[in-house]
C-alpha cells in the first residue's frame, strides 16, 4: 500500500506523520527529563556520602537502591501498559517519579534517602516499556529503530548534560534545591503529555501502513498492530496478555534477551553511578571539572544510540533479515565496549583512559535501541511492552548490582577501579554472546509470536 492509493485522505489525516514524529521528539524529552532524575544522586556521590559519612560500599547500596525495585517493578509496569495504554502509564510514571525527587529533597537520614531511591525506581518502571507501546502503535515494523533510537538518546543526552547541569544546581542550589527542581521538571511533562497524545485512529492507522516505503521483512504493519492493542480494556485483550506471558517465559529467546542486558547494562551503569566519583577519587579532579569531564563520555553515548538505530534501519533497508539487522549492532556494540573498557583497568595516562571511556560508553549505547526493538520484533503485538519489560528486567538486575559490587570492589582494593573495569569489560562480552549466540529466528518451533 502507497499514500498514492488512499485520495481520499483528509488534510488531517495525513497530519498523521508529522503527529508522530512529535510524539517521538516529546518521548525524547521525557526520557531526558527521567534520566536527569536519575543522575541526581550520582553526581552529589561525594556531597551526599560526605554529608551523611557514608562509606565506598554504603554509597554503592545506595545507588543500587533505584535499580533493584526498577527492575522488579518493569515486570508489572509492561502489563500494566498493554492493559492501560501508554497514555495514562507515562503521565502517572512521570508525576510519581517527580513526587518522590521533591520528597528526597527533603530526606535528613540514609534510611529516608534509601526508602526514596526504592520508590524512585518503581515509579519510573512504565516509562520506556510506555515508549515502546507508542513506537510499537504509531511506527511498522521495519520503521521502529530509528525513531526507538530516538527515544534512547533522551537517556544519553541526559547522562551528558547531567553531570555540569546538576553540578550547577548543586553548587547554586544545595543537592536538596537539585532534587525538586528536577522533580517540579517531571509535573510539568506528565501534563503536556496527557495533553498531546492519542492512540492512532483507524484512519491514521491506514495513512500509517502506506507510508513506509520499507521492504517488508515479516514485521506487522501498524495497522495490525495498533488494532491488537488499542483496546486495552478489552477482555481479548486482557487475556492474550496473561497467556503471553506465559508462553514468553517458556522462550529460550527471552532468557537469552535477559542474560544478554544484564551484561550490558551492567557496564553502563558503573559508568552512570561512578563515573563522576572515579573522576574526583582516581583522577584527581574536583567536584566541577569532574562535571564537564563525565559529560564527554555520555556525549559520545547519544551518538552511539543513533548509530545502532541507523545501522540496524540500514539493514533492512538493504533487504538482511530483521533480527540479523538487530543483533549486528547489539553484538557489534558490545565487542567494541569490552575491547574499550579492559585496557582502562592497565592505563594510567588520564588522557588515554578517558579516551577508552569515551570509545567504550559509545559503544555500549550502540547496542540500547536495538534491543527495544528486538523485543517488537519477537513479541506479539498485544506483547510488546511485555517482553520489552521482561529484558529491561534483565537489564537492571545488572543495574542493580552494578554500583553495589563497585563498591565492594573499592572497599576491597583501598579504592582501585582497576577491577572495576575488567568485569564490566568480561559482562559485556557475555552480553554479545548471548545476544549472538543464542537469541535466534525460532519461527519454526514454538515462540513468543505463537499467540500473536
């Protein structure tokens, strides 16, 4: 189908491609708007620990206490979004994320400040799995890794203006004026979102389906897909989601997506819990040069997203099979990092090792927009959110454990990262086999697509 063969089409309908590219820009800015959120903590690391005398391991806990509830709270949140829609997940995700920042500010123990982290990460759980189910109604199949890239490099655009953005904050503000000027940031999206966004009309879904120009490659168009979940209070509905889930958890593909994030989202994470820290305690530089300097890594991380997204469409476009257009990027991505980040752990020049760090961080975000999509791909339509959470569940268990086994590590070594950095580099090559390896087309034996 071509736009060519719809004349029928109203001057608003086919305002149906500008629309969403609208919802893709304003995705990007809640996710930079998340991940600022995020970050606040790691970048007052030294303010906090000081403030509170926390030790190396203490303050390890502390950052992993955002992740571990995260990753949990992904599980309900993907069913939660195909049954609700991301409409009213993301707006209720960003208002509870911005509550809690305010509330942090005004936290006077660790026991308050780590009660706050926990509720952090449960209430942002249904943002990109929110994402996902938007990318998943209003884009095909061969479309989505460009405009899921998109969304991803919110999280990197934020990781790199975090660190001399919230360094500012803290130093102008306290780390407490931080906290709620983050969080009055969070109210503000959850109510431009409620305003702007809809689910694709019948209409908008046939202007949708003709105007990819994409070889097909076995992926729904988005016609079909938005139909299977545009009804999220249908009983059809309902019930799929219970069934899929689980005939998912019977999927070797979906273990092997889970092994896969853990290793790589594990390296990502020492970096955006203690970069800033390794900075100041390894390098020697303070508090604001070590700002501006964690900021070139993140950087090179929004490109990174972008290249994944643009090799992966590139792919396809050159006609390869989707998933062999996914896992290029995710396994390619993180070979890179790994071959980046083990020589950190032997260099002492700090120019060279900053440069490693970049080259690694850039790598590691190569694969990020891919494996969301990957999860469209392999997943039935009313299973998209669904999988997608099952993986990013995966993911932040390695999240989780990031910033605690750091610190460990510090504690253990009188503060070295020399080890730090070997078993990101090892967890990342675990993450390309897994991904390489095992996550394969299984269409010829029972799969998630089964109940599609």
């Amino acid at each position: 189908m071509t736009t060519t063969a719809l004349p029928d089409l109203t001057r608003e309908e086919r305002r149906s491609v500008r629309i969403r590219w609208v919802l893709v820009c304003f995705l990007l800015l809640g996710g930079i708007v998340n991940y600022l959120d995020r970050s606040t903590l790691s970048v007052a690391n030294t303010t906090i620990a000081e403030e509170f005398g926390l030790d190396p391991l203490e303050m390890g806990l502390l950052l992993a206490a955002f992740s571990w509830p995260y990753a949990l709270a992904n599980l309900p949140a993907g069913y939660l979004v195909d049954r609700l829609g991301p409409r009213r997940m993301f707006a209720g995700a960003a208002t509870a994320w911005s509550l809690v920042a305010v509330v942090t500010a005004a936290a006077q123990s660790f026991g308050v400040l780590y009660a706050c982290r926990v509720a952090l990460g449960i209430a942002e759980a249904p943002f990109f799995t929110s994402a996902l189910a938007v990318n998943q109604r209003w884009f095909r199949g061969s479309e989505r890794a460009l405009p899921i890239a998109l969304v991803n490099t919110g999280s990197q655009i934020a990781n790199a203006i975090a660190p001399p953005l919230l360094t500012v904050l803290l130093l102008t503000l306290s780390w407490r004026g931080m906290f709620v000027v983050v969080g009055a940031a969070g109210i503000v999206v959850a109510l431009v979102w409620l305003r702007i966004y809809r689910d694709p009309t019948l209409a908008q879904q046939a202007v949708l389906a003709g105007l990819s120009t994409a070889p097909a490659t076995g992926a729904e168009p988005v016609a079909a897909a938005a139909a299977g979940a545009s009804d999220p209070a249908s009983g059809a509905s309902a019930e799929s989601a219970r069934a899929g889930w689980t005939r998912l958890l019977r999927q070797p593909n979906t273990w092997f997506m889970v092994l896969g994030a853990f290793g790589i989202f594990y390296t990502s994470w020492v970096y955006l819990t203690w970069l800033p820290s390794y900075l100041q305690t390894a390098r020697g530089f303070s508090l604001t040069n070590s700002g501006w300097l964690a900021a070139v890594p993140f950087l090179c991380g929004v490109a990174g997203v972008l290249v994944g997204g643009a090799v992966s469409n590139l792919l396809i476009l050159r006609g390869a099979p989707t998933l062999t257009a996914r896992r290029i990027p995710i396994v390619g991505g993180a070979v890179l990092a790994a071959a980046a980040v083990l020589p950190v752990a032997f260099v002492d020049d700090t120019a060279v090792a900053i440069g490693l760090l970049s080259l690694g961080y850039f790598a590691a975000q190569v694969p990020v927009g891919c494996l969301w999509t990957l999860a469209a791909d392999i997943a039935p339509p009313a299973q998209v959110a669904s999988l997608g959470a099952i993986q990013n569940f995966g993911g932040f268990l390695g999240a989780a454990l990031a910033p605690v086994v750091t610190g460990a590590i510090l504690n253990a070594t009188g503060g070295s990262y020399a080890w730090v950095f070997v078993v990101g580099g090892v967890l990342l090559l675990v993450g390309a086999v897994a991904y390489g390896v095992f996550v394969r087309d299984r269409s010829a034996a029972e799969s998630p697509g089964a109940d599609a």
